[in-house]
C-alpha cells in the first residue's frame, strides 16, 4: 500500500506564503508524476494545481504559474508545493497524488487545509 501524507495547511492572511509537503512511503523513482490538487468550498471536483515528473518536469495551472512552484526531495521522498501570494480564492483543501506505473495506480493523500484570509 503507497501513502501520501500532506501537511504544513494553515491559515494565512492575503498576500502570505505557505509550504506544503507530501511524504510518500516509498522511493520517488517508483513514481512517474507527483501532483498537487485542490478541491475549494463548493467545488464538485479536485482542480489541479501542479505535478512534476520522474524526470523533473514541471507543469502549473494556468491561474497559478508564477505564484507556485513545486519540487521533489528524493532522499525524503517529498514533494513541495510553495505558494506565495496567496489570496482568498486559493481557500482549499490541498491533496498530493503520485502515479505508480509498476502498479498501474494513482494514489492520494487525504489533504492538507489552506484558508486565506481576507
């Protein structure tokens, strides 16, 4: 069984920074893409947010691209996700992913909170 588990959530006022961490309970190089989701109030579906590949390959979502950055600490098997110049409408919870070819699975963590205060 692969496990995530996401924390450094919080509450921070606008225009604040976080980082979030997701330690993964087996070797970074097992998994082809990590990612970052969020799912805000409201919302039906998770909304993507970031992933890096094997490889280091970066892709953002559009509404976060130069606010955001993610990166992967192998030798902690840990993906970051700083976020700076946080606003109201990046309220969320924050969920990590990894796909694992060998398993033909994705897997999720269970979430991180972020709420951004006015």
């Amino acid at each position: 069984q692969v496990q995530l588990v996401e924390s450094g959530g919080g509450l921070v006022q606008a225009g604040g920074s976080l980082r979030l961490s997701c330690e993964v309970s087996i070797s970074l190089f097992t998994i082809a893409t990590l990612g970052w989701y969020r799912q805000g109030p409201g919302m039906e579906r998770r909304e993507f947010v970031a992933s890096i590949t094997k490889d280091g390959l970066t892709n953002y979502a559009d509404s976060m691209e130069g606010r955001f950055s993610i990166s992967r600490d192998s030798a902690k098997r840990t993906v970051l996700l700083e976020m700076n110049n946080l606003q109201p409408d990046d309220t969320a919870v924050y969920y990590c992913n990894g796909h694992v070819p060998v398993f033909n699975m994705l897997y999720w963590g269970s979430g991180t909170q972020v709420t951004v205060s006015s």
